[in-house]
C-alpha cells in the first residue's frame, strides 16, 4: 500500500492510501472536480506525489447576472 499525495502547484489537494499508483495521462476525480494526471514521483519507500491538473470552472451564472444588471440600468 502506498501513500499518495495528490497535488496541484505544490498545494497537497488530497491524500489517500492506495493500492494501485495512478499512471501519467489517467482521468480522475477528485472532490468533485475533474482533473489529468500530469506526473508521478515517488519521494520515500512508501510515498508518491502524484501532480495533477484540474479542468478550469466556468461559471455561467456570472455572465447572466452582469446582463440583468445592464438591462435594468436602460
């Protein structure tokens, strides 16, 4: 069993022990959001910091309400 650090831009985002090691271009999920596996580097006997790159969050909310905001100035 390994312990795997899952970290974007050097900030540990989840840690969890696993059996099998994720391999680089893997999709996965992780607290909702989904993300690539960028790198993997093992640090100790036991330890890996896997790097991973989330996919960006749109919000689409923002743009409606900045309309509704300049029609009701007119």
């Amino acid at each position: 069993m390994y312990a795997v650090h899952f970290m974007e831009k050097n900030i540990i985002v989840l840690t969890q022990v696993l059996r099998d090691i994720p391999a680089v271009e893997d999709e996965l999920k992780i607290k909702g959001r989904k993300g690539k596996v960028i790198s993997v580097q093992e640090t100790e006997e036991n330890g890996i910091h896997v790097q991973v790159e989330f996919e960006q969050i749109v919000d689409k909310n923002k743009a409606a309400i900045k309309e509704l905001g300049k029609k009701k100035r007119k």
